[in-house]
C-alpha cells in the first residue's frame, strides 16, 4: 500500500452496515468501531495467534465469545494445563496474582460483569491494549510505519515477525495486514 494511501486514512474509520461485508473468523470487519488500519492490525496479529474462542493450550471452547467476559474469565481459567491465554489475541488472563484481563478489560470501558467477550469486544480491548503500551502506533500506522509496528509488538505477540515464537502463519503477517487493509478500505466510505 503506498504511503499516499495512509496518509488517507490518517485519522479516519470505515463506517459500512453491510451484513454481509467480508469476515474474519466469521466476524464482520467492520464492526468493532477502530480505525481500519488497527482493524488491519489486529486481524493480522489474530493469523498467527489464535481464534474468538482459543485458550492455549490449542484449546476451542465455544463459550468463549458467547459469554460476558468474567464467565469467559471464569471457563478460561477451568482448564489445567497451557496458560489460559484466550481470545484471539490470547491475553494472559492472570499474571502474578492479578486479573491481568479484568484490568485490560475496564481499561477499555468495557463492563466486566455485562459485556460479552465477542469478538467485537475483544478487539476493542485489544486496541485499547496496543494504544497503552504503544502510545504511537496510530501515527506510526497512518504513516505506513508497518515494520516499526512489527517490532515494537513482536514482544507482545511473539509470533509476529522477528519474535520469539514464529510459526507457519507469522511469514504472512505484512500480506494479510494489508489485504485486511484492502478489503476494509473497499467495503465503506471513509469519513
């Protein structure tokens, strides 16, 4: 994607009410209200993580997305073995003794007892998540800085390129974050 594209899209969202747009792990790109280039982002970060549902280790619970986020909490935590990093961008539910995703969760403005960790949700926490730990990533995004981005997360989601924990998908990561991009950028009208 040129830079004259990002330059565009500085600033701005795609706002589409299509229900029947392009998905992603079966969720509609265009819901979750970020711009599109961090939908872009995340989507690409998603290939190499995880699914809406996936607790590590390699685990599919269907409850996951369905449930509000202290249940999904709740399920995540029930299993013995792995982590119990869940969502698809498998955030740590519990470091040192503290409700790392409840923190991540009300950081976002989402309500721990009464919003659902859809896949709308997770990806709204999920920017807020990036935002706070990245405080430039808009700009460098806007900017075409795709590779800056790459290597600030790498450590935060070690399967991206670069990081510790590689795997089939993490080659594809710049590919899908501009087709992402792409389809985005052609299912509604910038504002």
């Amino acid at each position: 994607i040129p830079q004259n594209i990002y330059r565009q899209l500085s600033g701005t969202q795609l706002v589409n009410n299509n229900t029947n747009s392009t998905t992603v792990g079966g969720y509609p790109m265009h819901r979750a209200n970020v711009p599109s280039y961090a939908q872009a982002l995340m989507f690409a970060i998603l290939g190499a993580e995880g699914g809406w549902d996936s607790i590590n280790p390699g685990i599919v619970d269907p409850r996951i997305s369905k449930s509000v986020a202290a249940e999904a909490w709740r399920i995540a935590m029930s299993y013995t073995s792995g982590s119990s990093a869940m969502g698809a961008f498998q955030h740590m539910p519990w470091i040192n003794n503290v409700n790392t995703l409840k923190k991540r969760w009300e950081a976002a403005g989402l309500n721990w007892k009464t919003d659902k960790f859809s896949p709308e949700n997770q990806v709204k926490m999920n920017w807020h998540f990036i935002k706070s730990i990245y405080p430039g990533v808009e700009k460098d995004l806007a900017e075409g800085n795709l590779r800056k981005v790459m290597s600030r997360l790498r450590g935060t989601w070690p399967s991206i390129p670069g990081g510790s924990q590689e795997n089939a998908h993490s080659s594809g990561f710049e590919g899908r974050y501009y087709g992402y991009l792409k389809s985005l950028q052609s299912m509604g009208e910038l504002i």
